[in-house]
C-alpha cells in the first residue's frame, strides 16, 4: 500500500487537527493496533503513530518498513526504499530542507512540516541500513517546531 505525505494536511486518513477519537479510528481504518490511539505496526514493519495534544491530532510519524509491500512517497519520492541523501536531494528540488542543527543525520523542511530521522549518519555504507537510509518520517501542524519565542509570534501574527 502507498501512503502519501501531504503536508500540512496528513496521510490517508489521518488529517491534521482531526479529533483524538476521528484520529484512532482511522489508523485502525489502516490496520489492527495492540496499542490503541498510539501506534500501528502494518504487516511490513510500517509503523504508523499519532500525536495528539488536547484531544487533537498534531503530528504523525512512520517508521521505515521491513519491506517494501508499504511505501510512504512525498512528490512521488519514496522515503524509505532510497538513500538519505538522495531523499533529501529530490526533496530540495520541492522545498528547502536543513540538517537539523541537533543532530546532523537528521533533516527538517520547515516549509512543509516535514522532519527526517536516522540515528546516524553513514551515506558512504550502504550495508550500515540504519545510517544509509531514513528511519522515520514526521508529519506535523503549522506550528509543531516552534521555539517559545516563535509560538508567541506566531500567536501575534492570527491576533
């Protein structure tokens, strides 16, 4: 199955700003959970988790597959299947995206709501899976990477 980032908005049936109880009924749309109103595991390794603040959903996050039955493309890029850095090179030519300045195997594009996470960084080891390539995707609503100072501006701003 594919699953599309479309950012701000979500993936599949997962909106951002959907309601906790709209938000665990579809990820069970998507397949069976042991953790209700948490995570998902689909029969690929996908994991699939929510996060929601004051009964409302704020971000998403999934986890790299153990195949590739589940795919999770942005702009017809697949996340998952190739390396970091090529993910991040066809994801620059849609938008900006930075390292993350805590922790450079990672990367943020701060336009789309977007956050890519690998615990470490090992572009030229192929055979070192869990540095090559991308270990999760993060999905979130306007706002969700804002400092203290940024969410007071930006509270200023809707004012």
């Amino acid at each position: 199955m594919d699953f599309g980032l479309a950012p701000p908005d979500g993936v599949g049936p997962l909106r951002i700003g959907m309601t906790r109880h709209a938000a665990n009924t579809a990820l069970d749309s998507i397949s069976e959970s042991d953790r209700p109103g948490q995570h998902i595991f689909r029969p690929s390794g996908l994991m699939i988790s929510i996060h929601c603040v004051r009964d409302m959903l704020e971000a998403i996050e999934l986890g790299r597959p153990s195949s590739q039955t589940d795919r999770v493309l942005f702009q017809g890029v697949d996340v998952f299947a190739l390396p970091a850095r090529e993910v991040v090179r066809r994801v620059g030519e849609f938008t900006s995206i930075e390292e993350d300045p805590d922790d450079d195997a990672s990367y943020i594009a701060p336009d789309l709501l977007l956050s890519f996470w690998r615990p470490f960084e090992a572009d030229n080891e192929p055979e070192e899976e869990q540095g090559y390539y991308l270990s999760s995707v993060l999905l979130a609503r306007p706002g969700y990477y804002d400092t203290p100072a940024q969410a007071a501006e930006r509270l200023q701003q809707s004012s």
